[in-house]
C-alpha cells in the first residue's frame, strides 16, 4: 500500500485502484482564460460519486480555465470510494488543479453527510485553499464561514 494521496498501488481494499496521477490528472481539460488582467472567481459545484459527498471549487483563473464536464467526469473516477475520507479527496483535488489550471488562488470545500440520518453529526465539511505567491485581493475571496463559498 502506498502512502499519502495517491493510493494507485492499493491492493488490500476491494475497490478497484484509481489512476496513477499523471491519468487522474489528464482527465481535466482547460481552455484559455478570454480575460487574464482580471481577477474574477469561477465556482463549481458537483456531487461525488461517494454516498452523501459533495465538492465545492472555487478559483481565481490566471491563464487557464477548467472545464466543468471534465471536472465531473474526474471526480466520478476519484470518488468512487466511499471509503476514502473526505479530507483526502479534499488535498488531492487541490493538488491535481494546482498541477493542471494553476490558478492564481484555489479553495476546494468536501462536504458528507452521514448516510445515517439518526447520527448525531449532521454534515462533516473539509475546506483546503492555496494561492500563488504575491498574489492578493481579499475583496474577490469569499471565505470558507460563507455558507456555500
């Protein structure tokens, strides 16, 4: 078993491997940004292939767009597991949009909700964000309190 997001190589589970990085991340295509002298924020929201899971990404666009229906078609590959924690789907979204649209800022938000609905916890949610050196305007994030930012 591998350590750390990637977990390609694990065998002891049995759901099937996900894609080595390079696959996974292949899956998400981009287009030019039409507007790189300004800062706007783009938001998607999807529901993951997990029970109960949904994304939320939010970003700044530098040179470079996300398209939204390959953003859904990566994470019906990356969260077919109900087994893998949120916070994992949360770091390796992250890093794979760092790595293919390298936005000027990123906040990817997991949220579950237990598939029991007697738990006492009525929904978990894992909020990670990154930006690119230097670069700030505070008027344009919206912050992580916000209830669907």
């Amino acid at each position: 078993m591998t350590t750390g997001t990637d977990k390609s190589t694990d065998t002891d589970g049995d759901e099937p491997p996900r894609p080595d990085p390079v696959t996974r991340r292949g899956i998400l295509e981009t287009r030019a940004n039409p507007q790189t002298a300004l800062d706007y924020l783009v938001a998607i929201d999807a529901t993951a292939a997990s029970p109960g899971r949904t994304i939320h990404l939010r970003y700044v666009p530098d040179k470079l767009l996300l398209r939204p229906d390959s953003f859904g078609t990566y994470l019906t590959m990356l969260t077919g597991s109900s087994d893998t924690p949120p916070e994992e789907h949360a770091i390796t979204i992250i890093e794979d949009i760092n790595n293919e649209v390298v936005p000027r800022w990123v906040q990817v938000q997991v949220r579950s909700t237990p598939e029991d609905r007697r738990a006492a916890v009525n929904g978990y949610r894992v909020v990670v964000e990154d930006r690119q050196p230097n670069w700030d305007n505070p008027n344009i994030i919206p912050r992580s309190s916000d209830s669907r930012a």
